[in-house]
C-alpha cells in the first residue's frame, strides 16, 4: 500500500539496467490485471533496437524520460489477437468497433498500472507517455501493428534517478460520492483548485512560460491544433479498426 500512495511518475532513470527476471515477473503482473471476458486484449511491445528507439525519438522529441530509460514498453490495446483467436475457433463474433475499443481500453490501463505497481514494488519506478499520440501512423509503421492494435501508452520504466514531491490530487470527497453523482461547487472547485496550484507553484511544476495549473490546462486543450489533433485521432482510430467509418 506505501508503494501506491508513494507512487510518483519518475522522467529521470539511473543509469542502471533492469534484469531480465525482474521485468518479466512485471510482465506477468500485467498480465494479472483483471481482463474483460477472459480477452486479454493487450499487447506489450518493448522497443529495444536503438535505430526503432532513435527513429522514435525523432517523430516525438527528445524527453527526458526517453532519453534515460532503460526500458520502452508500448502497453497496446490489441483486439486483433482476441479477434484472432475466435476466428481460429470458428466462434461467430460480432463485437463492435466501439465495443473493442472500451473493451481493450479497459483491459490495457488496468495491464498498465498492474505494471507500474509491479515495478514499484521491485524498487523500479516509470512514467507514462503518450507524445507518439501525435504520429500514431508512424508507430503503427515502425512496430509492424495490423489493424486493431493501438499502442496506447508508451510506459518508461527504470531505476529512478529523482525522487520529485508527491503530486497533489483532489481531496477525496470531491471524487467519491454515495447513491448519486454530484459536481462540485464553483466554491469548492475554486478552494481546492487553490490548493493544488499552490503546491505545484512551490514544487516548481512549471515551466516555458507557464506560472499557473490553469494555464499549464489551458495551454494543453485549448491551443488551435486541437481540433486538428481531434480530427487526426478520429481518422487514426478508424484506420486501426477501432471507430466505425461512419462515426
Ligand atoms: C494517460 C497518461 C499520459 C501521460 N502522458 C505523459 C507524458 O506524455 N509525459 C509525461 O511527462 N508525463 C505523462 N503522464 C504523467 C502525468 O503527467 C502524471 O501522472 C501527473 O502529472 C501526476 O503526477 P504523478 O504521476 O507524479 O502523481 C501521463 C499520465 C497518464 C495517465
């Protein structure tokens, strides 16, 4: 439990190598993770080749996190095994795209952090990335992904070389309700939004310009490529199989 709520993103790896051993028992622990209807619907891709890592690299931007872990694991979402597999078994499937998409989009997070936690407990630490969102096409080309495979988070993981504050969250209250749903007052909203971006202020959260949480948002959702980026993702998604065309 102190490995969860200590749990940090770490974007600095120590340069020190993970055994094979302790990655593959993080495997299997992501693959213990829950999984709808028995599906498994997902696939871990480490990219160990360094001319695949430098060719990522250069489609997404050199980060930090990249630069210095050890390992690279694409957690995908893969409904073309499971789709596979009833095929082989001549069972008559009618599972929707959009029915694939939440089920492997279900199966892989709860996958993904079985792994986060996994590495945790092994004194490992990781961060989430999803900067390849921007050239989905590309990663599809370099990983050799058929249709109905969708690499949804790029997972760094390695032996952390800093230990950053923990990240503020909403109180609990906020998150959690009993019988019925309720948003929250602009009152709380404001009071608790205060709180958080006063403790990122003094963690010194931000950077490139960017003073406030509000801004730091403002700046990631709101920019003109958004649209664009929308539109893209929609064509990708329906590319890989996993929106239906006339979505
Ligand atoms: C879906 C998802 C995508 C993320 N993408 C990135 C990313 O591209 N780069 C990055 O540095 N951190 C990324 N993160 C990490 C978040 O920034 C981080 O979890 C959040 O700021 C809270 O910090 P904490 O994990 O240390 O509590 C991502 C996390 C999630 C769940």
């Amino acid at each position: 439990l102190n490995r969860i709520l200590e749990r940090r993103s770490i974007r600095r790896f120590a340069n020190r190598p993970v055994s094979q051993k302790t990655f593959k028992t993080i495997l299997r622990a992501g693959q213990r993770a829950p999984t709808s209807c028995g599906t498994q619907s997902y696939s871990f891709i480490e990219v160990r080749s360094m001319t695949k890592r430098i060719a990522i690299t250069e489609l997404v931007g050199e980060t930090q996190a990249l630069q210095s872990a050890p390992i690279w694991l694409f957690v995908c979402c893969d409904a073309a095994r499971p789709m596979k597999i009833f095929e082989t078994l001549k069972i008559d499937c009618h599972l929707g795209e959009v029915t694939r998409l939440v089920h492997s989009l279900i199966d892989t997070s709860l996958a993904a952090e079985n792994i986060v936690i996994a590495s945790e407990s092994l004194g490992l630490a990781s961060v989430f990335t999803i900067y390849h969102w921007k050239v989905l096409g590309e990663i599809a080309g370099l990983l050799h992904l058929p249709a109905n495979v969708l690499p949804l988070l790029l997972l760094c993981i390695g032996y952390p070389a800093e230990k950053p504050p923990l990240r503020p969250r909403w109180r609990t209250e906020i998150v959690f309700h009993v019988d019925r749903y309720r948003l929250p007052a602009k009152g709380t909203i404001l009071r608790q939004y205060n709180k958080s971006n006063t403790s990122l202020v003094r963690m010194g959260y931000f950077s490139k310009g960017v003073e406030t949480l509000a801004q730091h948002w403002q700046r990631k959702f709101s920019t003109k490529d958004m649209i664009l980026r929308e539109r893209k993702l929609r064509r990708e998604l329906k590319r890989l199989g996993f929106l239906p065309e006339t979505l």
